[in-house]
C-alpha cells in the first residue's frame, strides 16, 4: 500500500518476483508497428479484484490503475522524444500554471505572507474542448464542485487529507472539511468558466505544484451525486462502482464490469486526445480487457494462450523463462516488509489455552527477529529480482527533482542505515545477525517469563495475515518461520513458535483495528516526494502497525547541530507542512532518515525487499521505451503502446500455434 498523495496508491495484495534491469527486446526491436487504423487492439491482463475506482475513496493500486485508464490529470508525464527521460506535459490544462502569489500575499481570507512572491498561488488556464462521456462539458465549475466532494465534511472520504494534510495544502482546506469554515474561503478561485486559481498554505515549486495537483481528479456531478446515499453517520458515494455509476474524462471508459469476474474499457470517443493533434501515433490501443484473478499458475496458463498480454512471473515461472526475449524488468518503489502488532492487550485476546499471542508484543523479540532475517535469501528465492530492502524507503525515490539524485544515495541517507545496522560502509549492510538474534530471542524469553506474560509449558502462535495462500505467500510464511527458528535455538522459545498462515482480503483495515498479529505491507508510490511518504509511517491515519502511537511517540533527531525532539507525527508535519518544507535539500534529507532510522529502531516494520517487477509480455506487443524510465511514465504505458499484430491477426497466430505460445 502507499500514501495518498498523487502519486501513492496502495500496493497490491498479491506479490509477484522482480529485478531491476531490461532483458533486451531483442527481435521484438525489428517487429513491424501494425497500422491499420480499423482494426481494434486488446490489451489484457489479470489482477485480483477490485471494488471501485471512485477516486475520492480508492486506497488500491488495481482500482488507481483502473481509474487511470478514464481519466485525464491537468497535467500529465509522457516519454520525452529520445524515449530515455519523461517530460510533463499540459492535459487538461490549456498551458502550464502561472504563479500568482504576489496577487495573494497579505490577503484575507488566505495566509499567504505579506511580500511573498512565489510559490503559493497558481492559476491554472483549463482547455475548452474536454468533456464527459456523455458530452457534458469540463470547465472551473467541475473542478471546484469535485474539490468540495473531496472535503465534504459529511463524507469523510478516504483521499480528503490530499488537500489538507499532505503536499497540495489549500488555504483553509482542513477548516472546511472538519466542518468550521464556509466554502468561499477555501483557495480556490473560480476566475472564470475556463480559469481557476489555487491558493496554498505551504509554498511549492514549480515541478512540485505540478506534480501534485493531479490529486484533484475531476467529478460527474449528475453521477457522483445521483449515488450518494447515507452510511451510518455519514454520506458516500457509490460513484465509479459498475458501468451505470462510471464516467470518464479519459482515453478509455468503462464498458462492462462483472465484480470479481472481469471488465471492459473500450475507447472513449468523446475524449478531446484523439482529434487534438497532441496525440499522434499514440494509444492504439482500443480495448482494455482485465480478468480478475489473484492465482499465478492461471495467470500464467491464459498468457501462454494468448489470452493476456502481460503476466507476472513468480520463483516457479523464472528458471523457464528468465532468458526470454520478452521478459522486462522494472524497479519499482516498493518496499515490503513484514509488520507487527505490538500491542499486548490486543494480542491476549488471540490467546487461548496454553497458547500465546501477546509474547509478540516484547521488542526484544521483534529485534531478534529483525536480526535473523537473511534479506539476501529472501530476494534469491522469494522475490527473485528484487533487492534486500534494510530501509523504508527504496532506491526510486528522487530526493531532489532538479538533480534526479536519489535519496537512498544522499550521506545523510547512508549514514542513518549504516548507523543503525553497524557498518561503515553502505555495502557493507546485510542486517543478517543470527548470534546477536539468539541473544535478542533469549533476553526476550526471561524477560517474559520473569514479569508472568508467558509460562514455560507455553506454545507461541504468530497469525501471519496475507490476501491469498498463494505459493509464494506460503513461501513468505515459510521464510519467517525459519528466521525465528534459528534465533530461537538454544533458547526458551525453541521449537515452540509457529507462523500460521492466515488468509484475509481485509487485512490492511483489519490491522488497524488490531486484530491482526502480523502482515506482509507494502508503501511506495509518489517517488519524486519521499518527504511525504512519512505520511504512511507517522500518522495513524495511514500506519499498519497497531500499537504505536505516532501522535505522542517521540523521536530525538539532530538537525544542523542541534539535537530536537518531535513526535513522529511532529516530524512529519514540520518535513512536510511546516519548517522544513523550503529547508536546503541536505536538511530534508536529515530529517527523512532521522525518522526512518527511529522507525526502524521500534522494530514494528522489518524492511526485507525493495520490489522490482519481472514480466512477461506478449510477443505482439512493443513498449514505446526500451528501459523503464520511473514510475509516472514506466515505459511510456498504454499511451505509447503499440502492437505487431491486431486483435483478428491475433487470434489467428494463436489458433495456428495451438494455443500453446513459446516464450
């Protein structure tokens, strides 16, 4: 899962192998483009199920990725000409944001301070040809109507926090949302049909301002409203939930749609991209076809029919097909890690006779833990291609866009994990301990003994919570009770800890709720902002972990010298929403791993992958990049996407193969 800024979705619940560099396209380089304009191009592939894509309430990666087919951002990233870098380019917007703050400094009702002159206030130029599917036109109406459903105050929708808690701060956002304020104070100007102005509570630069406002998504207000119904104490919207309730504003709309089963996008013809001129020799595509299915064997079995374009390989699937010329990899910003309730009371409630839960609770234990986790063999036979993850935030996050250098390369970055895992050398880092884990196990088992939680004749039952019991699920569950094993010999908790499977589509909520012992969790997402992914870890809003508290846990940081105590929420408040917002990138970055070093510290979260995605992709279809540039453009997407064969040429390469393709 990953933060709700615009880029953060949260990550999918089934896991697949990854690694981080292209296999060579190889003939696929020489492939003929097919050109035939009336013919029609599928693309299809297999996810697990998704149960809407109403972007003011979508918390999964599936629904975000779905959501993204049907709709169009003001700003948006594509393929820069060389097709070796990204460049932003106008959507919605007619031209790129003007910046008004010297319009705005000093005046009320908004908090922009008297002599700014950048950074708060931008005025947006919207285009005048955009529309709905049905032909509703999209104007600075829409998008003030959808920013007020984003805050209703009686929805309290799930992404509301996007424009008041996070990078996009709208003056007096938070006042409205919480019910304490009128609309009209809110920043956002309606300067006429066609123009709208946003004014911030927190400067932002060009790059950034741009980069973040594609969290406002456009609304159909006959839609959005013509589905709402109360929820107990508040009112939701059913919106984006079938085809009757969809809109789209995008390349493709929703066509068909049959819950845990499948779903159609066809073109959307009324979207603006196809008669502009700005899209030429892009989206061929004409169909999306997405079958909702969370087993890898049948995913697999449909690919090598022809049936999907695209398949995820696991640890089975990669002695077969690791040297295929139609294997692409490509790092992702995923870390996975393995998360703990830490909470005692919590945890007794799973005891039962003679069994015990709430030993998980001892940090000692989880320490121990920690240190008998070998993140080299996770990444060798679990997720093969992946590299060991030893922090929370992995190496696609760009710690400073007008450079592209990376976070995880700054000093400040590699201080805090050399630091914590005692090296002095960033490659010299493996986190793998079993001796100290054995000492760490032992202290655990006498300290838990001696105040009474647990007795000698005691058996420890760790519920290991995941979506499905799939192989490489069993795998994991595998792996970590072979870790506590070996930290348990020779100690009072040998041979009587077992991992236990548990599968369970609601975990993520279920954990917050503390009834859940332990989970694989994934952040990533929004990787030109690994400021704001604080927000995952800092609030309880957004954290796994039952039983920390981030609003009166504290940590102690140093800071240009100066040693500062903060809770975690504190610190991620002042990285993101107060004093260190316009520090020097060094500061920034000695904030971030300040509180990525404390988290690590608490040994609730045991970082053990950062995730790259190994695929398979069908022998028609050509990527409009030969690398994975990041992940606002990945390869340049459907967008780019192009296709040797169509859909009725296809079917026929398949028929004369027997439906049994080699890759």
């Amino acid at each position: 899962m990953t933060s709700r800024s615009s880029s953060f979705v949260y990550a999918a619940a089934v896991l697949s192998a990854v690694a981080c560099l292209l296999v060579s396209c190889g003939k696929k380089d020489e492939a003929k483009v097919s050109a035939d304009d009336t013919a029609t191009y599928t693309y299809s592939f297999a996810i697990t199920p998704v149960q809407t894509w109403n972007p003011t309430d979508m918390s999964m990666a599936n629904e975000s990725k779905i959501f993204g087919y049907t709709s169009s951002g003001l700003y948006e990233y594509a393929l820069n000409d060389t097709k070796d870098g990204y460049k932003a380019v106008c959507e919605m917007a007619e031209a790129f944001p003007e910046d008004v703050t010297a319009e705005y400094a000093g005046k009320s009702p908004y908090h922009v301070p008297a002599g700014a002159d950048s950074g708060y206030a931008w005025k947006i130029k919207l285009r005048k040809d955009p529309c709905w599917d049905n032909g509703t036109p999209i104007d600075a109406a829409t998008y003030e109507y959808s920013l007020k459903q984003f805050l209703n105050p009686q929805m309290k929708n799930y992404r509301s926090g996007n424009f008041y808690e996070e990078r996009l701060i709208i003056a007096n956002a938070e006042a409205y949302y919480e019910g304490e304020g009128n609309w009209d104070d809110v920043g956002f100007i309606k300067d006429d049909s066609y123009t709208m102005t946003f004014v911030l509570d927190q400067p932002l630069t060009p790059f950034m301002f741009v980069y973040n406002i594609g969290l406002l998504s456009p609304l159909r207000e006959d839609l959005y409203e013509g589905n709402k119904q109360q929820s107990g104490d508040i009112v939701k919207s059913s919106y984006n939930t079938s085809v009757e309730s969809s809109a789209s504003c995008g390349p493709y709309k929703v066509t068909a749609y049959q819950p845990e089963k499948s779903m159609m996008l066809s073109r959307n013809e009324k979207w603006y991209g196809y008669s502009d001129g700005r899209h030429k020799d892009e989206y061929q595509t004409t169909n999306i076809y997405i079958q909702f299915i969370s087993e890898p064997a049948t995913q697999l079995s449909l690919f090598l029919q022809g049936k999907l374009s695209e398949v995820s390989l696991t640890v089975n699937d990669l002695p077969k097909y690791a040297a295929s010329e139609y294997r692409v990899i490509n790092p992702l910003s995923y870390t996975w890690k393995f998360s703990f309730n830490s909470d005692k009371e919590s945890l007794k409630r799973e005891d039962s006779a003679g069994i015990n839960h709430s030993f998980i609770a001892n940090k000692d234990f989880r320490h121990a833990v920690s240190l008998a986790l070998d993140r080299h063999k996770y990444v060798e036979t679990i997720d093969i291609g992946s590299t060991p993850g030893f922090g929370l935030v992995n190496y696609s996050y760009v710690a400073d866009p007008e450079t592209n250098s990376l976070y995880r390369d700054t000093a400040q970055a590699q201080e805090a994990l050399c630091e914590f895992y005692g090296t002095s050398n960033i490659d010299d880092i493996t986190g793998y301990d079993l001796a100290n884990a054995r000492e760490y196990m032992d202290k655990a088992y006498r300290a838990l003994l001696a105040d009474g939680s647990i007795k000698d004749t005691d058996r420890f039952q760790i519920d290991l919570h995941m979506a499905v019991a799939s192989p490489g699920n069993v795998r994991r569950t595998a792996f970590l009770q072979e870790a506590i094993d070996g930290a348990a010999e020779g100690t009072g908790f040998e041979g009587k800890v077992k991992v236990n499977l548990v599968t369970d589509q609601d975990y993520y909520n279920n954990m917050k709720k503390g009834n859940v012992d332990a989970a694989i969790t994934g952040w990533g997402g929004a990787s030109f902002d690994p400021y704001g992914i604080l927000w995952c870890y800092c609030t309880k809003e957004a954290l796994s972990e039952y039983g920390f508290d981030p609003e009166t846990e504290t940590c102690t940081i140093t800071i240009n010298g100066r040693e500062l105590t903060k809770t975690y929420t504190g610190w991620y408040n002042a990285l993101c929403n107060g004093e260190y917002v316009t520090a020097d990138i060094a500061t920034r970055c000695a904030v971030l791993a300040g509180v990525e070093k404390a988290l690590l510290g608490t040994y609730i979260m045991l970082p053990v992958s950062y995730w790259n995605s190994n695929v398979l992709v069908s022998q028609r279809v050509i990527e409009g990049a030969d690398i994975y540039i990041n992940d606002l453009v990945e390869r340049g997407g459907i967008q780019a996407r192009h296709y040797t064969m169509n859909d009725e040429e296809w079917e026929a390469y398949c028929a004369e193969n027997n439906y049994q393709l080699k890759y």
